[in-house]
C-alpha cells in the first residue's frame, strides 16, 4: 500500500511542478486579468465535472469490484455527453464563464469527464501505477504544448492555455482507454437496470458532497470578481493555486486509501489504516504548509511578478483551511469506501453554508483576505464534522491520534505488502 501511495505522492509531486510551470507561464504572459479568465474557464469544466461524475465519478470506484464494467461505462459516458452540453449552455445563459469559450468549456468537460470514468475504474481495480503514469503524461503535455505555443508561436492569449487543456485531457483519455479496455471482463452479466439505480443511489451522496465541496472551494472566486474586479481574482486564483498545494500529500494518500477500504472486508484495519494514514497526512502537510508561510512575500512578487506581491497575504489567510482539509480527506474518504458517503455531504453542506453567510458579509468589505480566511472557517468546520462523525462511528481511544510504536507496525507490514481483508463484503452493499 505506501509503495502506491508513495508512486502516487511522486506522480503528484511532478504534476504540480508542472502546474507551477503552467502558472509561472500565465503569470508573466498573461498578466491578471488573463489568470482570472483561466480561473473561470477551469472553474466552468469542473462544475460540469461535478455533476457528470453523479454517475461517472466515486460511485465506479466503490461498484468496479462488484458489478460488470460494461454497466458502469456505458450510462457513465452517454451521461457525460447530456450534462457536458446542457452544462456549457446553462453556464453561458448565467453569464457563469467568460464569453466566447462556451464551445470549449462544452467539449472539454466531455473529454474530461470520460478521461475521470476510465481513471476510476482503473483506481477501483487497484490499478494505481497505471492511474499515475496517465495522470503524469497528461500533464506533461498539456504544459509542453502551453510552452510551444507561447514561446515558439507566440500565442500570448488565454487560448493558448485552451488548446494546451485540448492536447492534455485527449492524451489522457485515449491512454486511460487503451489500458482499461483488457480489463473489462468477457463473459455479460444481465443487471444493467440494478447497477444502474446502483450508481444513480451511491453516486448522489457522495456527488452532492463533491458539488458542495467545490461551492465551498470556489464560491470566493465568483463573489471576488463581483465584489472587486477581475484582476483581484487572478492574485487570489494564483494564492489558491499554491496553499492547495499542501493537498498533494492527502491527495496521494486518500486515492490509495480509497480504493484499499473499497475491497476490504475487516472494517477494523479500515478504521486502523485510516488513522495511520491520518498521522503519517497531518505530518507531512504541516511541514509544507510552513515552507509556504515562511517564504517572504518579496519572494512572491519575484517569483509570479510583482502584480503578485499579495498572494503572500491569501497563503497566510488560507494556511489552517488548506492545512484542516489535506487530513480532513482521510475521513471522507473513509465514509466512501465504507459505504457512508451521506458524511461527507452533511459536512460540505455545513462548510457551504458558512462560506455563503461569511462571503456575502466580509468580501465585499475586505476583499481576497476575507475570501481566504472564510475559505478556512468552511474548510475546519467540515474537517471537525467528519472526525466527530469517525469518533462515533469507531470509538477509537484517545491515544490512537498520536503516534505509537504500533503504527511503525503497521507501517512495515504495509511496506512488506501485508493486507487485512478480503474483497467482497456482503455488508458493505448497504449504503448508510
């Protein structure tokens, strides 16, 4: 298990040295206004994003050990296609993403979306190095294709940072297919219709929570450029951009994490392993969040430009949230695995509630400091939530937060490849 996790932490670790690359570029080239457009554009994709994986998303990784394939892709892209094209309009009849890009936004959010169904059954299959490779190949792409055409053909547009998105999400759907197609089973099963209602009953949990989640993560950068300009937006997309950073760590670890409690039976080494994972997160994160608040804010402005200089004011007022959600996903992702997806919803919906009431009230009046700093008030009430729900659920002892000699235990036996449970749970088909 830390053998995928630590692949998936490295491949993690190179793709977000490449979105550091893609951002330096935007930020020199594009200037403010470009980066905030950019923001939009992505925030645009991913709200369809959120509500194509209803069906294409979580739900396959949690069902892919348990149903025939060739049930879950097919409604999974044919809902893709529907919501990829209604979602671009919608958006543009709200005025929700910038004018001109709505054929984009409509084409790669499909592409996207059929990319992340093929990456969630490979994940639910355990498959994690072959996730990591396409994960890292889509990536070096798209920021190959950013850096040819800004400084070979000197495309100084936002459309340059479009067509780079274009190359990305086709490589990354074309590889994703190529490797999963072999491991769809031959033989048919009849149970289309039941896996179907299937998805629709898990997906909708955890979804809404997804949906909720990003209105939590991104509801700022609408009420930003409401509030104070479209330039404004780019310094906080940019402070955004690197806190987030600090979710590599948890990223990495609750991918694996995932797919592991997905096809365990023994829900005492789930909940084992989920506190461990915990410890091992929280660590890691804390030591990354700190390289971020010590670097000066004259790094800052050297590094993006000094248009920039502020981003140093959004790291600082984003650190605990940022910091609360990198471990805060260990539990959610526990809640997923075991068939409790409706948590994670009720700890969103809880977050969302407090960013509206906070956003409408401070943003107006203090801008991107008031964006971030209500972005972590959201993101530690969802993190007490889940953790409270985790402690009633399990009833671990106090000292199972900290670290003891029983989780470098646990550690070697999951570095010699050791693993607690078999697939296939009966139990585990209920969805609390």
């Amino acid at each position: 298990m830390f053998r995928q996790i630590l692949g998936t932490t490295i491949t993690r670790l190179i793709n977000a040295f490449l979105t550091l690359g893609i951002l330096l570029v935007n930020t020199h080239h594009l200037g403010k206004e470009g980066l905030g457009t950019i923001g939009l554009i992505v925030l645009g994709i991913t709200l369809i994003l959120l509500v194509s994986n209803y069906v294409g998303g979580g739900a396959l990784v949690y069902l892919s050990s348990r149903h025939d394939w060739r049930h879950l892709l097919w409604p999974s892209y044919l809902w893709a296609v529907i919501v990829s094209a209604c979602g671009a309009v919608l958006l543009q009849l709200f005025h929700l993403i910038p004018d001109g890009y709505t054929l984009d936004i409509m084409l790669l959010s499909l592409i996207q979306s059929w990319m992340t169904i093929n990456m969630n059954l490979l994940v639910g299959k355990e498959k994690i190095s072959l996730f990591n490779i396409i994960s890292v190949l889509q990536m070096l792409l798209t920021a190959a294709v950013l850096v040819i055409l800004i400084y070979l053909m000197h495309l100084y547009d936002v459309k340059a940072y479009v067509y780079s998105l274009y190359a990305g999400y086709l490589t990354g759907f074309l590889l994703s297919l190529v490797v999963m197609l072999p491991l769809v089973p031959l033989t048919r099963q009849k149970e289309s219709q039941p896996v179907i209602r299937q998805i629709i009953r898990y997906g909708k949990f955890i979804q809404t929570a997804n949906v909720l989640q990003l209105l939590n993560y991104r509801l700022g950068f609408y009420l930003i450029e409401i509030f104070t300009g479209r330039a404004a937006l780019g310094i906080y997309n940019v402070g955004v951009q690197l806190s987030e950073g600090v979710w590599l760590i948890g990223k990495s670890v609750a991918t694996v994490q995932y797919a592991r409690i997905s096809n365990t039976t023994d829900q005492d080494y789930a909940k084992r392993i989920t506190l461990l994972l915990f410890k091992f997160t929280l660590a890691l994160s804390l030591l990354i969040t700190i390289a971020l608040v010590l670097l000066p804010e004259s790094a800052y402005g050297w590094i993006f430009g000094d248009d920039f200089a502020q981003v140093k004011k959004v790291i600082l007022s984003l650190s605990a949230g940022i910091l609360a959600t990198a471990v805060s996903l260990m539990f959610s992702h526990y809640f997923s695995g075991m068939g409790m997806p409706r948590h994670n919803m009720i700890g969103s919906c809880i977050g969302l509630v407090l960013t509206l009431v906070s956003g409408l009230i401070f943003i107006p009046k203090f801008g991107i400091v008031a964006a971030a700093l209500t972005a972590s008030v959201s993101y530690l009430a969802n993190l007490i939530y889940l953790m409270t729900v985790f402690i009633y659920k399990t009833n671990p002892d106090r000292k199972d937060f900290f670290i003891q000699k029983e989780d470098f235990r646990m550690l070697m036996s999951e570095l010699k490849g050791k693993r607690n449970g078999p697939p296939g749970d009966s139990n585990r088909n209920s969805i609390a």
